[in-house]
C-alpha cells in the first residue's frame, strides 16, 4: 500500500561540522530513527554529546569571527540565499519523502506545505536582508548621528519535529539572513531531512561553518547548545514548558531568546458563517498534519444556535478521513509521531470521558491497523471551557467542541486560555468580525480562513505561545544588534580637564 523508497535514504544520522558531517569517527550514544507508520527502526542517529556541541559552535564562532558570510555584501548573500532557494526546490521530492518518512504527516500534505515554504523562507529573507538600511539622525546640528544594524552574533537554533523543513528552514533563515552563523538542532525524532537539507545548504554555495548541525535528545544535546558560553542568541520553536527551561538556561548568561511556542487556539463559528466554509476550515484546521501543528484550531466554539448542524456534519466528515501509510497519496491521517505521544493523545480521550465530555468520534486506535502509531479522528464535546481537554494542547488529531450564546461569551471563552497564539473566526458579517479581531488575545487571527502566513507581518504568540516574532522586521530586531555612532561635524570646544 505505501509509496516504496524512490530515495537513498541514509541510515545514519550524524552532526556536520563545518560543512562536513562528522561520521562515526567520534564516539557517541546511538538511537533507532523509528518508522511511525510501522514501528520499525529504519535509522540510526548519533547523539552530539557536549564536546561535539562544542565543537559545532565553535566553528560557527570561527565563521563569525573571521569568515566570509558577516563580510560579505548583501547582494552576495541574498546570491546565495537564491541559490538555497533553487536548491532546496530541486531536491524537493527527496525532502518531502523524508519529512513524510519520519514525521507520519501525509505526503500530500507535505507536498502543500513543506519544501516550498522552506524555499520561500530563503528567497523572501533574502529581499529582507537586501533592503535593510540604517537610521541617520541629524536634528543636532553640530553631529552626525547613524544607527547601523550589526550581526549578533552565533545563535542556537532549535526546531520541533511536526514540521522539520518549514520550521528549521525558518530558525536558519532568519538568522544567518542578517550575517551570523548558527548550529541548528532539530528534533531527535526526524533528523533525516535535516541532515539533506544542511547538505544541500553547502552543495548550493553557503560557506562551511555557517550553519552547524548537532542531533540528539533535547536535555543532552539542546541544553549543551543552549548553555554553550559561545552562542550569543537562541531561537527556539517547540512546545511552551520546554521554552520555559530554554529561557531559564538562557537567561544564566542573559541570552535573548525568541520563542515560537504551543497553542490550543479558539476557532469560533460564529451563526453569520458560511456554514460550507467554516466546515472545510475547521476540518482542516485541526485534522491537518495530523492535528500536530501549533496553530491547530483545536478549541471549535460554535454558535447554540448552528451547532447541532454543524457539528453532526463536522462528525460525518470526519468519520470519512482516509487513515493510512503517510507516503499513499490518498492518506489524509496518518500516523502519529512517536509511541510516547500517541499515547499522550490517546490519554486525553480518557480523560475527556473522565471530565464528562460527550465523545462524538473516535478516542482509540483504528482497529484496522495492527502497527503504526495511529490514532482514529477525535471530536468531544466538553461540558465548559475549564476542562483540561480545553486548556491543554493535545497536538492530535483530537477536536474539542464548545458551544457559546453570543459573541461576547464567545470572545471571553476564546480569552480564557494560557495560550495566545493565533485565533480563527467564521463570520460575513463585518461588524462581529471587526469586533472580534479587536478582543481575541493572540499574535495572528484569521477571518475565514484556515492558516494563511504571511511572512511580511509578524509571526508570534502572546501569553504562553511565545516571547518575539518572526517576519521581516520582528527578525530583523531579533537577530541584529543596533549600533549609534555620532560623529562631530567639526571641532568642537571640550572641557579640559587636567590641563
Ligand atoms: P519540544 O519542546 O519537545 O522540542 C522542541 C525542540 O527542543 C527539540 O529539538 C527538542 O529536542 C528540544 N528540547 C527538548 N527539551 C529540551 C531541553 N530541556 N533543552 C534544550 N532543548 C530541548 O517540542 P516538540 O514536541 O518537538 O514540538 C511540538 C511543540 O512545538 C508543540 O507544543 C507545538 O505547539 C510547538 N510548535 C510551535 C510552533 C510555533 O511556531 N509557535 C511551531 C511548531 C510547533
């Protein structure tokens, strides 16, 4: 039934240092990369301990300190960012396999939003880093007063598992985008895109050491990276309680941090919707990927008034998904990640029960699978907003239903969150909308539509979804430090001391 490998898919996973990977030559924990779909090892990776950490940042320093990459002019980079632009596109099927591979996300799903958003994040970063000019102030006549913008420096960057090339691709491009150099440590559960994509990175012209890879467990290999006294910022994308340890690690030797962290987002319906629509857009919104994506709308608040229609046709549809092998091209669900969190998921089915939801649909495995870390399409109706089916993020394919009487009760329960990620709205009318966009506390709301990024506005959450974001001027600010420099326009009389 799947797709067979059309790919050399390497087995073994280590760093690349310097533009080279660093083989087996050094010792070192190894771990099975573990195929969701079939629970089979068809991987092994090489944890980076400290000294290998080490040694990757150092050679990020070195690229820092005396190479070519924060020297070079801005239309040489943005050269080479076009080149990481067609690059990444022409390994585009390879990619999208291998994110498939080890994710579970299914492929044509990745087809829409993988490698083309990483090839995006590299040529629209390198228009960025074109245009980026200074500040001249020049109110004091007797001055002249410029503010530049420098590289700061070597930066920690970490990724999540449940979108490696999109998500990756953003932390290193915005980065070394403005002349630093970086080490990138992804998720220890799906390497394997992203040692081709740091290959394919120094095959499209980028000089060694700009950007490093280091793989390994989160408190192994992260908090060596994250601690290292060489790394002068850290960009992290992940879930919020490791962000808290990531900014308490960091805020020892006051690094910054930029954090792009969970969600559990309100997705009103509100009875103004196009039912069609709202339908399609909700479905996607947490069925998508799995349901393993931060902007999931994953909390669906529906109007009293429609919500019986709209949920039964919510169920039915979803009753439909397709549930199979990733890498079939007419899979809509696949497997889950990893066994731990699977049954994290599966958990929270017992405890909707336990909390006294209504289960509409699912909340076990598919009993047509014998292997594979799957998890049938979920959708509970919780009896009100404080259950932990509403406040957690379940990073599933798990739909959470509440109803709501108007729009004010709607935009109080949409408030009512740790998170503040992103938010989603159903309406034509303009009056709720316009109210709604005002009052829903999150970084990005969407008007009937589902997950639109634009990567020109800022890309962030407020409360526990993050601290920063990203896009052309929150990565500009993030990753670049503001130097003043006044110069006098002629002498000028001093006091003289000592004389
Ligand atoms: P995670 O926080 O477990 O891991 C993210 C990365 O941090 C991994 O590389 C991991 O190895 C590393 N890590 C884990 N513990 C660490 C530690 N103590 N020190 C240093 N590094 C450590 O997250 P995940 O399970 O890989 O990803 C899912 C989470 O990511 C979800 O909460 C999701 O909402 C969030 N996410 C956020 C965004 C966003 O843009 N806001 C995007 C995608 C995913």
């Amino acid at each position: 039934m799947s797709a067979q490998a059309e790919f050399d898919v390497r087995e073994h996973v280590t760093s690349i240092i310097d533009g080279e990977p660093t083989g087996a030559r050094r010792p070192g924990l190894d771990f099975p990369i573990i195929n969701p779909a079939s629970e089979e090892p068809n991987g092994v990776l090489r944890e980076a301990d400290a000294a290998e950490v080490d040694a990757a940042v150092r050679s990020a320093r070195q690229a820092f300190e005396t190479g070519p990459w924060p020297r070079m002019g801005a239309d040489q980079r943005k050269a080479i960012f076009r080149s990481m632009h067609d690059a990444l596109h022409s390994h585009r099927e390879e990619l999208e396999y291998l994110d498939s591979l080890d994710t579970g996300v299914p492929i044509t799903q990745v087809r829409a939003m993988h490698v083309e958003r990483a090839a995006y994040n590299f040529e629209f970063f390198g228009e960025v880093l074109s245009q980026d000019s200074g500040e001249v102030y020049t109110q004091n006549p007797n001055f002249l007063t410029y503010a530049t913008r420098e590289p700061a420096g070597v930066g920690a960057m970490m990724a999540p598992w449940n979108a490696p090339i999109p998500l990756a691709s953003m932390r290193v491009a915005t980065c070394i985008a403005f002349g630093n150099t970086c080490v990138l440590k992804p998720s220890e559960y799906t390497p394997r895109s992203m040692q081709r994509m740091v290959e394919i990175f120094h095959e499209a012209g980028l000089p060694p050491g700009v950007v490093n890879l280091v793989n390994g467990r989160g408190p192994v290999t992260g908090t060596a990276l994250v601690a290292h006294p060489e790394v002068d910022m850290v960009g992290f994308t992940g879930g919020s309680e490791t962000g808290k340890i990531i900014m308490s690690e960091a805020g020892k030797s006051l690094k910054p941090v930029l954090l792009e962290l969970g969600g559990k987002s309100a997705n009103i319906i509100h009875e103004s919707a196009n039912m069609d629509r709202a339908l399609d857009g909700a479905l996607l919104g947490i069925f998508s990927s799995n349901g393993q994506q931060c902007l999931a709308g994953s909390r669906i608040l529906v109007q009293r008034s429609i919500a019986r229609e709209f949920i039964e046709r919510f169920v039915e549809r979803a009753r439909k998904l397709r549930i199979g092998d990733p890498l079939n091209a007419a899979t809509e669900i696949g497997p889950l990640c990893y066994e731990n969190h699977m049954k994290r998921v599966l958990g929270y089915a017992d405890l909707a029960r336990e909390e006294g939801a209504k289960v509409l649909l699912g909340g076990g495995r598919p009993a047509e699978f014998e292997r594979g870390w799957f998890v049938e399409p979920t959708a509970v109706l919780a009896k009100d907003n404080s259950a932990r089916v509403c406040q957690e993020e379940i990073f599933g394919p798990f739909a959470t239903f509440l109803e709501f009487h108007d729009l004010d009760e709607a935009l109080m329960i949409a408030n009512e969150s740790q998170f503040g990620l992103v938010a989603y709205l159903w309406s034509q009318d303009l009056n709720v909308a316009m109210r709604a966009t005002r009052e829903l506390r999150a970084g990005t709301v969407w008007v009937n539509t589902p997950m639109f990024r634009e990567l020109r506005a800022p890309f962030g959450g407020c409360k526990q979804s993050g601290i920063g974001r990203d896009g052309a001027r929150g990565s500009l600010e993030f990753f670049t430090e503001p130097k003043t420099v006044s110069i006098p326009l002629a002498d000028f009389p001093m006091l003289k001391m000592g004389s």
